[in-house]
C-alpha cells in the first residue's frame, strides 16, 4: 500500500463556488454504520467533496468509490485507523492529508475520544501525484500569502 502523508498547513483560500453549510448536524446517516453521517459539499465534472464525521468508535465499512480516478483524504479533526486494500491499518492524526489511489477499498475507525471530521475529493481528471503536489505547494510559506 502506497499512501502519501502530509502534515496540514496553511494553505492560500482560492475562490469558494460552493460550500456545505452546517456541521454534523447538517450530515445525513450513512447506512448499515452507526456513528458515520456524510454530506456533499460540492459535486462538479471534474471531482467531488464530501465531508464525514465519525462518532468515537464508528466504523466506516469497506467501500469504495469506484468513478473516482484518485482519492484524497483530510482528517481535520480526531485520529482514525485507516485501513486500505487489506493492507496493515495506519494511524492517521489531525491534518493529515493521504492521498489513495481511485477505487481502492478501504475502512476507517474513529480511534479517537472525539467525534472525527474528514473531507474527502474525489477527482476524474487529475491524479493523486498532482493533487498531493498542489497541497504539498501551497503549504509551501513562501506560496502562501497567509504564512509570510
């Protein structure tokens, strides 16, 4: 298993076509995994965002999302156990960033004493290698006008 980490920085806002309004209340159950709700903040062509919160102890069953050509994965608040095709769990803290590749199989377990918030980008046009450069970028202090 290949997942690319990095640490969440500061990052330069681009403009905001769209955003989910409300926090977990606003999320919808996902089924047959108590604990786990989900909504879509933005869907377009070329990639989609979903934000999930994990109650302390849920479970994300096995899944995958199979349009999706690359995967990227921010834990924002909480710590997980990620497991991807079968491979041995990592840990995963907040702000870390993986990047899996598209369709993999995977589960999550919130390991954490708080309820966990993840965003996840599902892109068709791009892959994984430019999404994590992007980030990896625009974490960059001397790119980022908000850490200068």
């Amino acid at each position: 298993m290949k997942l690319v980490v990095f640490l969440f920085g500061c990052l330069s806002a681009a403009p905001v076509f769209a955003q989910a309004v409300g926090g977990a209340e606003q999320a919808r159950p996902v089924a047959g995994d108590p604990g786990v709700s989900s909504m879509v903040v933005t869907t377009q062509p070329q990639f989609r965002v979903l934000r999930d919160y994990a109650e302390p102890g849920a479970v994300r069953r096995i899944h995958s999302h199979d349009d999706a050509t690359w995967h990227v994965l921010v834990l924002v608040t909480g710590q997980l156990t990620l497991t991807v095709d079968g491979e041995d769990a990592v840990n995963v803290a907040q702000g870390q960033v993986l990047t899996l590749k598209g369709g993999a199989k995977h589960t999550f377990k919130n390991t954490g004493s708080a309820t966990a918030t993840i965003v996840e980008v599902f892109g068709r046009a791009q892959t994984a290698a430019d999404v994590a450069a992007a980030i990896a970028e625009a974490m960059t202090p001397s790119s980022s006008p908000c850490c200068r």
